[in-house]
C-alpha cells in the first residue's frame, strides 16, 4: 500500500495503530531523503491480500494530523523468495 500526504514527525508506531485492524502488517517503510528526513509518504505490506481491500477504506481519514491518501503501490510483490520463512511466500503492498 501507498501512504501519501503523512505529517514528516509521522511514526512507524502511528501508522501501525491507524492500518493493524486492516491485517497482519508485515512491514511499514518511510522513505527518507538524501539529508535523512522523511519525504512525506510510506508503503505498508500486509501478509493478505484481503487486508489491502481494507485499508483502502482509509483514503482520506486523518493521520498525524493530516488527511492521508491511500492507494495501491505501483507494482505487487509476490512470490518473492524471503529468508527468513525459508521458502516462497506471497508480499502484498
């Protein structure tokens, strides 16, 4: 999932509190800039599918004090293979 318009003080903790009840996370990334700072957007990765339907609910709503856009990320990631499970597991941005 695509997290646009998010406050720069925005934390990882504020946007898992608003998207947990969506679905299992499986991560929260805030791109930073070349000084550091946050750009202003996130991506959210759900371990389900399902869980982007609902998040997409959440278009609009307000989130450190200001109105988000949510929207699908460019492209999904599936199939990739991830160390950690030790075989092929689905990624769902």
């Amino acid at each position: 999932m695509f997290i646009g318009n998010i406050s720069f003080s925005c934390q990882k903790e504020d946007i898992e509190k608003l998207f947990s009840d969506c679905g299992e996370i499986r991560e929260i990334r805030i791109p930073l800039n070349h000084e550091g700072k946050p750009r202003g957007f996130a991506h959210v990765e759900y371990e389900k599918e399902g869980s982007v339907e609902k998040a997409l609910k959440k278009d609009g709503m307000e989130l450190c004090g200001r109105a988000i856009r949510v929207d699908m990320a460019g492209k999904k990631q599936s199939g990739r293979f991830d160390d950690r499970s030790g075989g092929r597991r689905k990624h769902y941005d």
